[in-house]
C-alpha cells in the first residue's frame, strides 16, 4: 500500500462527501454570479454577440452544423425527450457513480481524478465570467435570457418534448446562469468519467460503455441545443488542463504521503 492510499484508507467517506459538496457549493455559488443573473451578470447583449461569434466562426471554417442536427430529430419526440433526460441526468449520475467506485477500488487513482475534476471545473468558471454564451437554444427566445434572432430555428427540446426538469422555471431562471455554455463541462466531466475509469475496468463491454459516454454526451449537447460543439471541445481542452495540474500536484505531494 503506497502512503497516499494509507491517507486514503484513513480518511472517513464522510468527510470525502462533504469537501466534494463544499467545493460544488461554492463553484454553483460562483458560476451564478456571472452571466444572465447574479452580482456580475453580462447583458443580453453580450451574450448574443458571443453567440454570433461563434456561429461565424464555425461557418468560416464549414462547421456550423448544429441547427441542421437538431431538425433531422425534431419530429421524434421520444427521442428527443429521452436526451433531455440524458442531458439532465447523467452529468452528475455517472461522474458521482464514478467517484464512488473509484474512492472504494481504487483510492490513490480517485485522489489524483477528483483533484483533477476539481480543477477542470474550476478553470470553467474562467469561461462562464469571461465569456458569457447564449446557447442555441435561446437565441430564438425573447430577452431578458434570450437574443431574439429569428432567423435561426434552434428549438428549446426541453419546453417542446419535456424531461425531468425544466429551465423555463421562473425560480430556476432566477438562480441559474443561463449563459454558462462556454466550456461545456457535461463533455469535460464526461470525459473524465471515461479516463479514470477505462485504465482500471475489466470487462471489454463496460470500457466500450465508457468511452461510448462522452460521444453521447457530445451529441446530446448539440441535439438539445444547450451547447454548440466548440463548447464541447473547450471542455475537453479545459480538462487537459486539469489533469495535467493534477499529475503536476501528485508528483509533488504523493510522494510525500500527502492528500491532494
């Protein structure tokens, strides 16, 4: 047993639940307070210049293809209802159910991912504040959270063909930055998800499962229109980011005997 694991073995599961917690707390606390609501929040305005700069980026290099996604399916309502389920579910279902196997099977492994985790979620925030992004799907949408852009035909899947939840919550919209699009942590965690778990998964079907994960994920953030794929990509760049700090950390303090 390595000293890492030792500081593992010692430290009771309920404190593990509680920093994780405290630490989603404070990053919801935060994220909120830019963008479409909160203490610095951006102007419509803002939100929908980004969107079109994005939009024009991706038809400058042939890669605007979201909308035309979303309208093959827009007619299968189950379909479309059962992404917004996956959208809304499995981001915190799978990545929790991850940590958990991980912190029981492998807990030197979960140490160096959750911290990892920790810091790609952190480096999201940098996106949320700096770079508040209207999302496909309120483009359309009259302000105060939407740009009013009628000549895209991005449709909200959520209001349409329903789900589990709803943004169109007033309490929700309050609370919620409507805006955190850029980087999309649902494929930066998904990603994670499928890295720290394929290296110690035994079956061939359960590694197929998790490296299948994050394609679903990325198709589910353009199929709904929460996300446009270079949301996707800045998410998984952000995540290199987060692991490479996490590798740089353990090396440092694992070898010491250190939690991280």
């Amino acid at each position: 047993m390595t000293p890492v694991e030792s500081v593992v073995d010692k430290r009771r599961w309920w404190k593990e639940v509680l920093l994780v917690l405290a630490f989603y707390v404070v990053y919801a606390r935060i994220r909120n307070q830019f963008g479409s609501n909160g203490l610095f929040a951006a102007t419509t305005t803002t939100a929908a210049d980004n969107a079109r700069r994005v939009i024009d980026f991706e038809k400058q290099i042939g890669l605007f293809f979201e909308e035309n996604l979303q309208e093959a399916f827009l007619e299968w309502d189950w379909f479309l209802w059962f992404w917004n389920v996956f959208y809304g579910s499995l981001h915190f279902v799978v990545t929790i159910g991850a940590g958990i196997f991980l912190y029981r099977r492998f807990p030197a492994r979960y140490l160096k991912y959750r911290t990892g985790l920790g810091i790609t979620t952190a480096l999201g925030l940098v996106g949320f504040a700096t770079f508040p992004l209207m999302p496909p799907r309120l483009l359309s949408s009259p302000p105060p959270y939407g740009g009013a852009m009628t000549e895209f035909a991005f449709v909200d899947t959520l209001a349409v063909h329903g789900g589990l939840w709803s943004f169109d919550s007033g309490t929700l919209q309050a609370i919620s930055n409507q805006w955190a699009a850029m980087p999309s942590l649902h494929l930066a965690w998904a990603a994670w998800c499928a890295i720290a778990l394929v290296p110690v998964l035994r079956s061939p079907w359960t590694r197929a499962a998790m490296w299948l994960y994050p394609f679903a994920t990325s198709f589910s953030i353009v199929v709904t229109a929460n996300h446009y794929w270079i949301d996707g990509l800045a998410g998984l760049l952000v995540l290199v980011v987060g692991l490479r700090c996490a590798s740089w950390i353990w090396k440092i303090r694992g070898s010491a005997g250190h939690a991280i």
